[in-house]
C-alpha cells in the first residue's frame, strides 16, 4: 500500500516538473525542471527496487548530459528566447507536437485500461543487482547492445566531422 | 529501533561531524599551508587559534545579505545549496568504519556508482551561481567549472570501475574488504599498490573535480576574480566554501576507501572503535596532500587541463581498465578474483 | 567561446555597448580601438580592473574578448595619477627627492639615484668615491627588492602562492637593510645630490653580508619550485612574444628588453656611480616571450649578488658626501663655531641650492629598465620642469601586441612579466 502513495506522490511530482519544463520560457529553468524530473525518475526506480538503473538514470542523465545542456545554453546566452526569434519554418511543430502528445497519451490511458490490473508492482521479484543486469545485456540482448555501441560511435564520428574546422 | 530512526540518527552524527570537521579543516589548512610558507598562521582566536573557525562563521553570518542587481533570484539562492547538498551525500555509501554502526549504506550494491553519479551532480550548483550572477567573470567560472568536471568525472569514474574489477562488487564495504586478502599481508593488498594507474588518475581528476589547486580554474582569483562566487558574499559564499571542503573530505575518504584500504588496520577485530581511527588518520593524509600540493603548484592553464583531461587521462583510464580486465582473465597473482 | 547573440548594428544598440564599456569615450573613439566584430556583439567586451587581483595595482584593461582569447587588450591608465612630476616643479630639489620615492615604490632608491644623478649633472657635482660604491650596492640590492616583489606577484598569479610567501620573507631582509641606513623601509630618500645622507652604520654590513649568504640558497629554492616546474613552463614559455624590433619601437627597457636579446643595460652603455669598475654580465634571452624575462630576471639576482661582493670588498674609506658646502649641508658640530657653515645651513634649508639654465637627462638601470630623469633648471633652486621617463609606462604600452591572440589567463602571466607598477605608469 505505502507503495502504491509513494509511487502516486512521485507521479505528480514528475508530472508537474514536466509541465514545468513545459511552460518556462528560460530555458535554463526548463532545463533544470529536466533534471529534476531525471531525479523523480531515479527515485521511482529506486522504489521498484532497480538501484543500478536509478544510480545510472542519475550519473548519466542528470549528471552528464543535463550539464551539458546547461553548458550549451550558458554558452551560447541562448536562455531567454522570445517566440518572436523562434527560427521561421518551425510553425509546423507546434500542432505536431500536440498531436503527437494526444496519440502518446490516449496509448498510455489505453494500455492502463486494457491491462490486467495486479495486485503489486511486479519489480519486488526481479533481481535488478548491477550483476544481474550485467549478465543479461551480455547474454540475451549482447546483439542489441552491440548495434547500440555501434549506432552511438557512428553519431560520435559523425559529430566530431561535422565539428571540424572546414580548412 | 525502527530502520527510519537509526538512519536519520547516524545521517544527522554524519552531518554533525562534518560540518565540524569542515571548520577545522579550514583551520588546518590555514595552519599547515602557513607553516609550509614561513608564517605562522591564525593564531588569535582562542588557544592556538582553535576558535578560527567559530570566528569566522560568527562574521560571515552577520554579513548583510546582499543580493546585486540583475541576478537570477531563484537559482542565485539554490546554487549554494546545490553545492553543499552533493558534498553531503557522498557520505551515505562511504564505511568509515568496521561494522554496521559505522556504516549507513556501504552494502549498496552500486555504491561505486551512486558515488560517480552523485559527484557528477555537484557541478549544477557552480555552473548554476556563475550562470545566475549576473556577471561575466562568473559566467566564465561557471562555463569552466562545467566543461573542466565533466571532462574529468569520465576520469575518475574509469578509474572507479577498475577497483570495481579488482574488487568484483561496486559496494564500497566490499571493496574495502577486497583489500585484505589472505594472500597478502597487510598494505600490500591496497589497491594503491595492485592498481596504482588507477590510483593516479583518480587523484588528478579528483583535484579537478574539487576544483582545488593545481586545477581551481573555476574560481581562478588572479583571472576570474573568484570565477562563480563573484557575487556572493556572507552565508552564502559560505556555503560554496564549505561545499569545497566537505567534498574535499568526501574524495579523501574516497580515495581512502578505494585505494588506501578503508577503515582497515591492525586490531581492529578486537576492538572496532579503532577502524574509525584509521580511516580518520588516512583521511587527513590525503587532506593534508591537497594543501601541500595547493602550496606548492602553480595553476595549469584552462585549455591545457582540457586537452589533458580528453587526451591523456581518459584514454589511459580507459586502457588501464581494459589491462585490468585481461589480467583478470588471466587470473594473475594479484588479479585472481 | 562566450558569444553574445549577434545583434543588427544600430543606434540604440551601440550606445548601450559605449555605456556598457564605461570609458569616457565617444562612440568614433571605441570604434577605432576595438575590432568591428565587438560592435555586432560577436566578441565580448569585458572590463578587467581597475579593480582587479592581478592587474597589479589600478591598471584598467578594455579586453574584446572571443570566447577566452584576446582579441584586443586596451590598456587605460591614471586611476593611479598623483601629478607627482608638477609637485616636484614646487619644491627645491633636495625637497622632492621624497617624492621620487613614490614613484616606482617598490624601487625607492633607483629613483633617488636617477633624480640625484640628473641635479648632479645639471649643477655639476663631483661625488665621492665611497658614496659611489655605496651607491652601487644600494642599487644593486633596490634592483633585488624590485625583482623579488615581481617574482612573488607574477608567481602568485599563476596560482603558485607560496612563492609569494618566500620572496616578502627575503624582501625583509632587505628592507632591514634600507631602515638600518635610513631609518625607513619603504621610502627611503637615502640617495641625496652629492652623495648619501649620512654614511652607512656598521650593522650595515652584517645585513648585507646576511644577504650574501643566504640569498643563493633561496635562489636555488625558487629553481626548484618554478625554472623546472613542468607547470610553470607551460604557462610561460611561447606566451607573451614580442620581437627585438617591435620592442624597441615600443621603447621597452630593462629585462623585458634583454629578453628579446637585445644586450641593452643602461649600466652598460652609459655606466653611472662606478658601474664600470665592477665585472658583470647582462643576462638576455632569445624569445621574447614570459619564460626569457622571467629567466633574465632570475639571472639578475645572481648579477645584483655578484655586483655587491665586489663593492663590499673594494670598499674605499672617506667621505660620502661632497665638500661642497653649496650643495652639501656642513657637519652639525662645525655650526657652532663656524658662522660660513651656519649660513650654509640656513640657505640650504630655507632656499635649497641653486641649479644653473639647462636641461640633463639623466637614466639609471632600475630593477624594471631605464628609468631616467629629464631636469630643466632656470638658474634658481627650483626646477622648471622634471620628467620621469617611467619604465613601467614604456613596458606596458605594446600589451596588446603582446596579449592579442592569447587566453585570458595568459594575460595574468604577460602583465606580470612586464613587472609594472602603477605608481610608475601614472606618476
């Protein structure tokens, strides 16, 4: 049960702090709202009883690439846009994204129904130690996680070319 | 006694002797760092200048709280707190002792990485101050402090998942027991000593991470003024002074309990009180190599602590963890698990 | 790397940039000094100093800045002006010896030597040959004051502070010295025309001999803490180049000078107060850059230690002060029997002596360059005009030479190896 209040609290805890990325008009705050909502994250997955996910969720999310949004942001004094100096030809997303939140919304509302309810969350019986997951990224998903490590150093080389000083 | 209580209980002692032991460091660090320069150092306030601290906390409070114009209110007020709160947490997961009443949650089985992820949080508030100021001096600290900690936390945390190798278990209380192998008498099971790559890099990142001299570019007082804190005075540059020196504990007791075997020693099976004595003394050695080294450098410059940072610790980092790893493949003395 | 968000060039905008630069300038002005990108807001305008920990007094830089490279350093001098070259046009000439003093503070006696030397060379005064060498080794221990606060400020910011520490811990002793002789430690008016003040008391030598015996050692010590220091050549070496040439249209002097490679040494070339009886070298270098004038500098110190054995050795006895009596105030004792030594007494100190029509420049080699003395006398005992041709002024003009295309932490290293002090610049 105090599950169940915990989990709920946490719910609208990260609800609120991603309207709050939402609605701030600095993107620093909307930013750091990010972060917080990163930490919720962390805190829900420490409840269901994943500590590594939650201690990753943290030291990479809020803790690497958080900062360097910040870091951009700060560098590049970009914090206090006005709507008026959105780039033109971005009309469009403003609709998209709203259409897009209605389908993610209505997905949720209809897996939460359709579900069979269960009595508790199931995380209690899952081993989620660091060695736990460790052997199953190595085992049954290692084709995966290779594709992924793959996919990350192609974005990395493709970043560091398109960086690069034109001679 | 319910779990809840002996948390908070242990956590608030934790709390307790930290703040106390920041105040004192302080101190030290004003003695020691006088008696390396040919001076003598505060000797005013109380016997042997042993009410320094009181002192200088009772003035700092009484400072008028000023706040510049233009600031950012919200963060330019929670940028301290973001300072200190990080520095403190550290603590949870660090044994200072033998045995559960000195631990409060060492037997975290991610504790190596809580440590990492929690270090890597620390860099909000100082990056946050220099942004909310107002001030380009501090925008410049704050820009540095960013870009200088995430380039040596990748560092550091390699480093970290070396020891994790040697030890086979990212929870701090079982890599302090990883040192003390029957094989090996004494501190020769240190990791100082079966890791020392490791042990160097996280010394280096480890002053970076700090931002403690040779690396104290982020506050940099002859170029930045005091970089981020520009624009704080009173309590609340207290709290940055104060985030610096528990964090400067926290990495000492870190690198302690990584490399320097912990709270272990002789006869601490007879009498466990003993345990803390040890990681107390380990501890201030290393505190007192931070101001030793603070007396003795002078600062690197911005680009080439960068440049080293990418170039030369994390590539060795990263290769030291992949020599490890094979070593213990191939089970050598030393690296069998 | 810190950009602003570019902004269209108009009005409004750039008279908020001239506000937001507070100089007291019109907007044609700035836009001569700064690179056009600072007026799109492409590159950052950043005040450093007056007001500043390393900008070594109340120097104020206009810095344009691109991210952390310099793009233009503009120096504005002044905050520190005490008009001390119009007061010294009121006063007799032993009267403004004083006010040489505060000058180059931090080399009292090198300025008392070149005001000295200028009225003895206007008014023609011979100065005994003890004076002389007493002279030298004052200099010569003015030049390691001068050279140890530089060493200790420039080491300070770049962060090595302990250093500091160790260079005022040896000052001392030689401020112990200048209040043995002359009963104060800064500012010490011991140099007079004609010679010194008063001969030197016997503590003297000890003190000096003190220096002679320890100073090696801790010159040693501070080898070992910088000249090897892997970090220290890494904030030094390549930083700050200027060229021979260019530093000679700048009219720089002193060890920023040599470190070009220019063997120019005042001492040298034009030797004063005996230079040419004693053996020395010149230390130069060859690059121009932060490391050479810090190496030329350390080099001094065992030249300056050099130069004073000598002297102490071949001390000679007699008097050190001129005969006289126009120029030298008579002994006390002859007053009181001598009528002419009492009206010596009385015009020296109520009129001051007489200097005729002319004008002498007179240069010595201070700790910082040449420092010299431009003196007009119009035939009466008060100057008509007196220039100091301040080396600090002359060092810190070519900054933005030297500092354009470097980081800002860079610049810390490049003022303090120009070794200036604003008390010089702004006189």
């Amino acid at each position: 049960m105090t599950d169940w209040i915990v989990l709920g609290l946490l719910g609208v805890l990260s609800v609120a702090s991603a309207l709050g990325l939402l609605l701030s008009r600095n993107a620093i705050y909307a930013a750091l709202f990010l972060v917080l909502n990163f930490v919720i994250g962390a805190v829900i997955y420490l409840v269901l009883n994943a500590p590594f996910l939650a201690v990753v969720q943290i030291s990479v999310y809020a803790g690497a690439i958080m900062v360097l949004f910040i870091f951009v942001i700060m560098l590049l004094g970009a914090e206090r846009l006005t709507p008026a100096e959105n780039p033109p030809g971005l009309n469009y997303q403003r609709p998209l994204a709203l259409i897009l939140g209605v389908l993610a919304l209505g997905l949720a509302a209809y897996v939460l129904l359709t579900r069979q309810a269960s009595a508790a969350p199931v995380a209690q019986s899952v081993d989620a130690s660091p060695t736990a997951v460790g052997l199953q990224l190595f085992r049954n998903y290692v084709f995966p996680f290779e594709v992924v490590a793959l996919l990350l150093l192609a974005a990395m080389v493709g970043a560091v070319v398109l960086t690069r000083k034109t001679e | 006694m319910p779990v809840v209580v002996e948390v908070t209980l242990k956590s608030a002692a934790l709390i307790f002797v930290l703040l106390t032991g920041f105040a004192y460091l302080s101190l030290l660090e004003r003695k020691f760092i006088a008696r390396l320069q040919a001076r003598i150092g505060p000797n005013r306030a109380g016997p042997f200048g042993l009410l320094q601290p009181v002192a200088d906390g009772l003035k700092l409070i009484f400072k008028e709280s000023v706040t510049p114009k233009g600031v950012d209110k919200p963060i330019y007020f929670l940028a301290p707190a973001l300072v200190v709160v990080p520095a403190l947490m550290l603590f949870a997961v660090i044994p200072v002792g033998k045995g559960a009443t000195f631990q409060l949650a060492s037997d975290l089985n991610v504790g190596a990485l809580y440590v990492v992820g929690v270090m890597s949080l620390a860099v909000y508030g100082i990056a946050l101050a220099g942004w909310a100021s107002n001030n380009k001096y501090a925008v410049l600290g704050g820009l540095r402090a960013a870009a200088q900690m995430i380039a040596y936390e990748l560092g550091m945390g390699l480093s970290v998942a070396a020891v994790v190798l040697m030890a086979s278990s990212a929870s701090l209380a079982d890599i302090v027991a990883a040192q003390y192998p029957e094989q090996y008498g004494g501190i020769l099971g240190w990791f100082l000593f079966r890791q020392p790559v490791a042990a160097a890099i996280f010394v280096i990142a480890a002053f970076a991470e700090v931002a403690r001299a040779p690396f104290d570019l982020v506050e940099a007082e002859q170029e930045l003024t005091a970089g981020f804190m520009t624009e704080y005075g009173g309590m609340k540059f207290a709290l940055f002074f104060m985030g610096e020196y528990v964090k400067m504990i926290a990495v000492s007791a870190l690198f302690t309990t990584f490399f320097l075997g912990g709270w272990s020693g002789p006869f601490v099976n007879e009498a466990p009180i003993l345990s803390v004595v040890y990681f107390t003394i380990k501890v201030v050695v290393c505190l007192l190599a931070f101001i030793w080294v603070r007396a003795t450098l002078p600062r690197v410059r911005y680009d080439k602590l960068m440049d080293m940072g990418w170039k030369v610790l994390f590539p060795v980092a990263l290769a030291n963890v992949l020599v490890t790893a094979v070593l213990i493949l191939l089970g050598l003395p030393g690296y069998r698990l | 790397m810190l950009t602003q968000t570019p902004t269209p060039l108009n009005e409004d905008a750039l008279k908020v940039r001239v506000e937001d630069v507070q100089l007291d300038i019109t907007f044609e002005q700035l836009k001569r000094l700064v690179s056009p990108r600072a007026l799109t807001g492409e590159t950052m305008l950043m005040n450093m100093g007056p007001q500043h920990p390393s900008t070594h007094g109340v120097l104020r830089l206009l810095l344009e800045l691109d991210g952390e490279t310099i793009v233009n350093c503009i120096p504005d001098i002044g905050y520190l002006h005490t008009g001390i070259e119009k007061t010294a046009e009121g006063k007799t000439y032993l009267k403004a010896i004083p006010l040489t003093d505060r000058t180059d503070y931090l080399a009292p006696m090198s300025n008392n030597m070149a005001f000295c030397g200028a009225v003895e060379k206007l008014v023609g005064i011979e100065v005994p040959l003890r004076a002389q060498y007493l002279r030298v080794i004052l200099l010569e221990l003015t030049r390691m004051n001068s050279h140890l606060v530089w060493l200790g400020t420039h080491a300070l910011d770049l962060g090595a502070m302990s250093v500091f520490l160790y260079c005022m811990r040896e000052r001392e002793m030689i401020l112990d010295i200048y209040e043995a002789v002359s009963g104060a430690r800064m500012m010490s008016s011991y140099i007079r025309p004609g010679g010194l003040w008063r001969d030197v008391p016997n503590v003297f030598f000890d003190l000096v001999q003190r220096v002679l015996d320890v100073f090696p050692k801790r010159l040693i010590e501070y080898e070992k803490l910088l000249t090897k220091n892997p970090m220290w050549k890494d904030r030094t070496v390549g930083i700050g180049k200027i060229s021979a040439q260019d530093a000679i249209a700048w009219g720089m002097t002193g060890p920023c000078l040599r470190a070009t490679g220019v063997k120019y040494d005042v001492r040298k070339a034009y030797p004063y107060s005996s230079y040419d009886h004693f053996d020395f070298d010149i230390p130069t270098g060859t690059n121009g850059d932060v490391f050479d004038r810090y190496k030329c500098r350390m080099e001094e110190f065992n030249q300056s230690l050099k130069i004073i054995r000598q002297a102490l050795k071949r001390l000679p006895p007699g008097p050190v002060m001129t005969s006289d009596r126009k120029v030298a105030p008579p002994p006390k004792h002859e007053i009181a029997y001598s009528m002419e030594s009492l009206i010596h007494h009385f015009k020296l100190w109520t009129e001051g002596f007489k200097a005729p029509e002319g004008e002498v420049y007179f240069a010595v080699e201070s700790g910082k360059g040449e420092y010299g003395v431009l003196l007009s006398g119009d035939g009466t005992s008060k100057p008509r005009r007196v220039h100091f041709r301040a080396p600090s002024f002359h060092n810190l003009q070519p900054i933005n030479e030297m500092a354009r295309g470097q980081l800002l932490a860079d610049l810390v290293a490049i003022i303090g190896s120009i070794d200036i002090v604003l008390g010089d610049v702004d006189r």
